[in-house]
C-alpha cells in the first residue's frame, strides 16, 4: 500500500532533522551537497512532493467535495449522488458534480480543472473508456498530492484510495438463488458484453447459484447484449426457442422490455415466467406487473462514499490506511416473482 | 431592462474623461473632492461595480459553466445537463453541477461558491423554495456583477437575463385538444397543488382545449395532488366515480401508475380511458401499453440554454439585450392513447 511520505518520514529514514530535510528539498546553501543529494534522492525515489496543494487544503478547506461521475441520465447514478449531498451538506460541506460522459479525457480534465483547489477531495465512479484503457495515471496524481479520493461501485484494484462498492456476485447469487427455490429450473439471464466488473461478478453469481443447485450451466441461456444495447430481435428468438421459465437481466430496463415482450407472447408473468431485475428504479417500481428487482443502495452508497472522504479530509493523521466497504444488495420482491 | 453601466457611460453622462472617472472612483488625490463626490454618487446610484470579478473573467475565462439544478434524481432535468454538457463539451467549456435540492439556501450558497471566479457563466433552473419566497436578490447580485445567467424551464420575470422555457399551456392544449378530437369527452387531469407557473400553464392550456370544443369545464375532473405525491386512494375513488374516457397527467408517473389502477379495475387502455402524461422518460417508453406522452425536449432545452450563455460569455458588446426562447412540446404517440 502506497502511503503518503511526509517530510518526518524521510528524516527519520536517513537519520536527519526534519529541518535538513525541508532546507534540501528547497536546494538551501546552508546544506552539503553530498546530503543534498541523498535527500532528493530518496524524495524522489519515494515520490515525495512539496505539497503546497495540500498544505492549503489542510489550512483553507474549501469545504467542497468534487463528485464525478459517468452518466447523469442515469437513475444509479444520481440516486449516489443524492446520498452524497445528504452526508456532505450535513457535515457543511458543498457538492460539485462533473460528468465524464464515459470518456478518459473528460475525467482527465475534470479532475485537472478541480484539483485546482476547488476542492477538498474527490468521489468518482470510473468511466467505461477509463476502464478498458486501464490508465489510472490521473487518479494516482491527485493521490500523490495528498488530495484524497474515494472510488464507489465502478474502481479498481491499481488506485490505493478508500472504496464503496456493492456486493455484485452475492446480488446475483441470491436473485437466482430465489428463482431455484421457487421451482424455478431454466433460468436465463441477459446480460451484457460490456467490460465492466459488475457484469463480470454478476454472472459468476449466477453460475454460483445454479451450480450449487445441481444445476448445469447452459450457455444458450446466457444472452449478452453488445454495448448495452437491447438487441428486440435476439430477444425475441430467445423467449421463442429457449422455454425459460425465468430471467434475470443486468439492468431494470432489459427486464421490462423482456417482461413485455414475454407478456405479448400470450405468457403470464411471474406464472410462466418469472424476472428479475438490478437496479431498483421507478422502472422496477411502476411496470405491469411490478418488477422484482435488486436494490443497490445508491444513496447509501453514496452517503458511505461521503463519510470515508470526509473523515480522510479532517484526519490529522499523516500514515493513512485504506479500505474498501462492499454493501450488501437487497431483493425487493415484487410481483414479477412468484 | 438593467443594464450593466460601464465607465465608458459614467464619463460620457457626466461630461468627464474615462480616466478621471477611474480615478475618482478609487479616491484618488488627483481629482478634485467636488467632481469624486458627483462620479461616486452616480456610480452608486447606477450600481457601478468595480467589477474586478467580470473584468478578470473577460481576461482569464475559466472555461467552466456553473449549472444549478433543483433536483438530480430527475430525468427531465438530467436531460437539460446532458444537453447543456453536449454544447458546451463541443465549445471547448467544462460544465460544473450543483444542486440546489428544492432549497432557497442551498441556491444561494452553490451560486456565492461558484461566483468566486470558478465560472463564467451561470445555467439555473429555480428551487420551488425560491419561487415560493419570491426572493431573486442572488440572481441579481450575479447579474449585477456582470456574470452572464441563462435561466431554464423554472424561471422569474423578476430576473432580467435570458431565459429558455417550454410552451406548457400549448403543450397542454395539444394534448387535450387530440383526445377531444378522438371523441373523448369526460377528460379528467391529474395534476399538482404545487406553486410552480408550468402547472398553472398546463391547466390553462387543459381548460382552453375544452372551452374551444365546447366541452364546460367540470371541477370533478381536475384531481390535485398535495405536493406532487400520489394519492393512490384519491385516485381510486376518482377513477370509480368520474366514468373519464381519458386521464391527463402533469407528470409521466402519474399516469403509469394511474393506468395500472384503471388496468387492474378491468378497464382497457386505451379503449375505455386513454392515459396522457407529460415527461418523455424511461416509464413513458416502457410502460404496458406504453404511454402517450409530452417530449419537453430537455436535451434540447439545455442545449439552446448553452448557445445563450456562451454567446453572452464570448460577446464583446457592453449592451446587452436578453431574449425568452420558448420552445414547443411534443406529443410522442403510443399505445395508450387511440
């Protein structure tokens, strides 16, 4: 784990003042050479910075939180955000949100533009091209800064910082889980073929459940959708061919539309086939029959996400240790399930 | 209309040199006390400002917008971001998100914060706690400054600034004007007790469609909910004993939900009662029957909010004119209307 080096730290390493340090970090004459260049040897080597970012954070909060996250229209996401704001404005601090519409560039800039000393620390969710480029540089700058940072539901393992993420395998273990114990056998699931962890674990959770059930996994009832996209077509030949008797999607969206076309089809839902969904949106919420749907937590998500910056901000602690809470999804069952 | 005084208009009223003006205006020695007390005096009395905020501006734009919303978990507003962001990204500006949460103070504080020379300009749609005060005076101040403002769908005449809106009334109008024109004859509104003009509007361009047809205007019909909650018991009992042909809603979760309660009664959408909502989002889309719906176009609206703002940002000129685009509805036809 990366740890922030101090000034302390580096006096202490070579067996000097803090002051010797201070004064051959900023080349004073009144220090030799020789020790000079051990000093900034080792700073540079533990990627020491002078700080005055977070000199000035620590002694003029701007007591504003930056807020980036991939997509605003976007119920998940905004459901975060509000817990954001709930957490932060009550501890007094202001809520700044940018979007990096999925793109690494506008994450870059965004992040650039409030590193600046608008704000105190950063709460992100990771766009979709940051993840496939697997280039995290920008977020290890602004840590090296000793700004902190929290990443929630879409991170990764290459950034030490504070985490909130949902518990994605367990989510999808339990909704299958739930079809099994109703009876259900031929359990299909849509998917998507996006490269995002969330879809990754969700399917391991999926085959968790029907393995320790006996069950075989079958791949044609696996049916993954390029890039979000719900593709009517293949969906259709799917419910034709396939005889489910149930289905869990990725999204509440693919869930609707399925259970719609399904319920065109002449088959009752939750009797023929029963479906659940993530995300539990106004989607899941309002369709005909209500949708049985795994809850994120966005808003508690986003309150928990809060809570680590804020706490990392007003720490006085200068060694600092890391953690990642991952919260535990809930079924709301409703009645798409039987 | 208040327009920002310039030096240049202070030394041509008052028949003096730019550069005397400059100088009584910070007191100098130079200028006699007779001639510093008329300048001061005329400045004050036409709220000169110094304006140290827009001439650093017009010299060093931050590139940034700074965009307050009253509401994220909202899909119409989040709409108006994203096309506030599609513009504006194009224009080589970062947009800044703020939320003001349905707040007076939460406005006021995001806008005093953002003021401090992080923007250039201001996109806004008001909180409900603002219209209900009726107190605009942080709007002034902004505009006062000479920060350029562009206000959007939840708007004041108070403000001298541009303005983008919606033709809630026409909108209305249309929408009861088709199902007049299908035959309906007995149609109900759901709509909102809330002191917000656009349900004003939307009742107006309701009453208006019927007059015209020569339907009289039955208060029975017009079903108010308290503070944008549905009331599912109301709507029960309304819909058990109006005997509507179809149901006009001020928001598409009002209709979904009310066509599921017609639905679950044995009525056929839309057969028996049609259902219109305003809001194209999500549930309008994949509602069973899908719902027949009012496009504000919020992408659209956030657009053309943009253009005005950077083109007021970017203009040279000192005199300023303000326009109020309005832009026109769309009714998206689905299943739920005939």
């Amino acid at each position: 784990m990366k740890q922030k080096i101090t000034l302390k730290d580096i006096a202490r390493e070579l067996g000097v003042s803090i002051s010797t340090v201070s004064k051959a970090l900023k080349n004073s004459e009144e220090i030799s050479r020789d020790t000079k260049e051990r000093i900034q040897a080792f700073a540079k080597l533990y990627n020491y910075r002078p700080n005055n970012i977070a000199i000035s954070l620590k002694n003029k909060r701007s007591r504003n939180i930056g807020v980036i996250i991939p997509n605003i229209v976007h119920h998940f996401f905004t459901t975060c955000v509000r817990g954001v704001e709930l957490y932060a404005n009550a501890k007094g601090y202001n809520v700044i949100v940018c979007l990096s519409d999925e793109s690494f560039d506008k994450e870059v800039i965004n992040m650039e533009m409030l590193a600046n000393g608008s704000i105190d620390g950063f709460i992100m969710s990771l766009s979709m091209e940051t993840m496939m480029k697997d280039d995290y540089n920008h977020l290890k700058e602004v840590t090296d800064q000793g700004i902190p940072l929290v990443l929630f539901d879409r991170t990764t393992d290459e950034v030490v910082c504070d985490k909130v993420v949902i518990g994605d395998r367990e989510a999808a273990y339990m909704a299958v889980k739930k079809l099994i114990d109703s009876g259900r056998k031929r359990i299909g699931v849509i998917t998507s073929d996006d490269y995002l962890i969330m879809v990754h674990d969700r399917m391991e959770g999926y085959k968790e459940a029907l393995t320790e059930a006996g069950i075989s996994i079958d791949e044609n009832l696996i049916l993954p959708m390029s890039q979000m996209q719900f593709d009517e077509e293949a969906v259709n030949a799917f419910l034709e061919t396939q005889k489910v008797d149930a289905i869990v999607t990725v999204n509440e969206i693919f869930a609707v539309r399925a259970m719609k076309m399904a319920q065109r089809k002449g088959y009752k839902v939750p009797e023929d086939i029963a479906f659940i969904g993530f995300t539990d949106g106004l989607l899941s919420k309002y369709a005909n029959p209500s949708l049985t749907s795994v809850d994120q937590h966005g808003e508690l998500m986003g309150e928990h996400a809060a809570r680590m910056l804020i706490n990392k901000i007003e720490s006085e602690q200068e060694e600092e240790t890391y953690t990642t809470e991952i919260l535990k999804a809930t079924l709301i069952e409703r009645e798409s399930t039987p």
